[in-house]
C-alpha cells in the first residue's frame, strides 16, 4: 500500500447557501429528521420521482468527480456537487442533515465514511469515494463511488475495483422473496476470497421521502436482518470493504470514520427499487 501520510482534518469553509426556492427537507434546521412511519414498498409516483433524484445525484457526483486530481481540495468538489444540485432544483441531502456541514461526503484512504469536506488536497495515489445525495419532488437519491486519483497503486486499486465488484453482485442477488441478509452474504463470502475486511457498524438503508427510513441493509451475513425483499422497496446497498479490520475510529468532528488500523478502504453505492424480476438501479445518470 502507499505510504502517503494520514489524514489530518483541514479547514471547513463557510455553508453554501440554497437557493429559496428550492424546498428543503424536514430535517434542515433540527438536530434530527423526523422518524419515518410509512412503508418500505412505494407506489409507482414515488418510485419515478426517486428516478428522478437517482439521477441528479448521479450526475452531480460525476461532475465532481471530473475534478479529482492533485492538488484539488475536497471542498472544491463539494462546490460543484452543490452547485450541479442547486442548479437543477435539487437540494443537498447531506447538508444540515444532523448538522453535517456540506453537500457531499469526501472520504479518502483510511476514511471509511461521512468525510468532510475542507482544505485537504488531494494528493498523486489517493483514493477518493464521494456521496451524494438529492433531494427534490419530496425524495432522495443517494449514491457514491470511489475514484483513483493520479497513478494509484495494485494494492488500492485492486480494492477499488473489488468494492465496486461485490455491490454489483449484492444487486444481482436482489430478488422478490428472498431475505435482506442475501445482500450481505453476498458480499462478505467475495471480500472473503481477498482478505478484505467488511464494515459492519454502516450499512444500507431504505429510502424514500425519508434520507434513511429505518430498514437496515447489512453487508455482512447477519442472521438477524429477515426482512422479506418485496416489489417496490427502495433502498440503498453501499459495501465498505477494507484492506484490513472493519473496526474503525471516529474523529472529534463527529462524523469522520476512519479504519482502526488506518488501512485503506473503499466503497459504492447505489439506490433501487425491487422490480419483480430483480432490482433497478435508481441513481444512474
């Protein structure tokens, strides 16, 4: 693995204002969302307005993704994810959620999840996963991906590609019938074959008008998640794989998970609903 340094916390600059006219979610100006109460399965208005959200988050985080080089600070993809949204009327889910500062989540090498972004550059060999969430019409749509940044090395990039791997067959396993857990069996018996460890305490999750509805997606096989898959469910699949233990460290901020073992760690994911076949993919763009 690359010897580059650990990562530090760097300076967080001023919120980007939205427009007001875009509509915020309920949770902006509170310390917590409200619980959701409604179903996991949605009718067909939902599903197409998440359609809808799916892809302007997926086309935000690939315009700040077109940025990821050297010398590019993580607070500069931020900007144009925020401004990509803002532009086509869709608000930052992350921003103000819980107090989250930003619009996307930056996570690079050892950080598992929920970065921030700041003034940290990016730097030749680093691996970067960016999340990004709209919301618009009511819904959300959440998807993130990680990127190789300059000439990264086997060790990183194979678990780049690897990652990416186990959330397209945990999307091939989802099927009218069988239980929740598949997601995470599947997963786990690939990162297996590699010695990769997989996050367990950060998983998927439903969504719909709500960021995060309250069903659990694992990606490792745990016995105790039998929620039936249904038609109609929407929710997110989101492996972390790790170059070595999923036990983790949180920084002061909150919010930054980092590896125990400060070992690299990647991560995809993507939003779908349950066809009667299958699953489709929600955040395409």
């Amino acid at each position: 693995m690359s010897g580059q340094s650990l990562l530090a916390p760097g300076k967080i600059s001023p919120t980007r204002p939205v427009p007001a006219s875009i509509p915020r979610p309920e949770y902006v100006g509170k310390d917590a969302p409200t619980p959701y109460t409604g179903p996991e399965v949605q009718d067909a208005e939902t599903i197409e307005k998440m359609r809808i959200a799916g892809r302007i988050a997926a086309q935000a985080m690939a315009e700040a993704a077109k940025l990821i080089a050297p010398g590019v600070t993580t607070d500069e993809l931020d900007r144009v994810a925020h401004e990509f949204m803002c532009d086509h009327g869709a608000y930052p889910s992350t921003l103000g959620y819980r107090g989250f500062p930003k619009s996307l989540c930056s996570s690079l090498n050892e950080v598992i999840c929920h970065g921030i972004p700041d003034s940290t550059v990016l730097k030749d060999g680093d691996i970067v996963n960016l999340d990004v969430t709209a919301y618009i019409n009511g819904v959300h749509g959440d998807n993130n991906a990680t990127y190789l940044c300059g000439d990264v090395d086997e060790e990183s990039t194979l678990l780049v590609e690897r990652t990416r791997e186990a959330l397209n067959r945990a999307i091939k396993a989802v099927k009218p019938g069988r239980q929740i857990n598949i997601i995470g069996r599947v997963i786990e018996s690939y990162a297996k074959r590699f010695g990769y460890g997989v996050v367990r305490d950060f998983t998927g999750h439903g969504i719909n008008s709500s960021f995060h509805s309250g069903l659990i997606v694992p990606h490792y096989d745990s016995p105790h998640h039998t929620t039936d898959i249904k038609p109609g469910m929407t929710f997110t699949i989101e492996p972390m794989l790790t170059l070595g233990s999923y036990d983790y460290d949180m920084w002061d901020d909150g919010w930054t998970v980092v590896t125990k073992d400060r070992k690299r760690t990647a991560q995809f994911e993507h939003t779908l609903v349950v066809t009667d076949t299958g699953a489709e993919i929600l955040t395409l763009p």
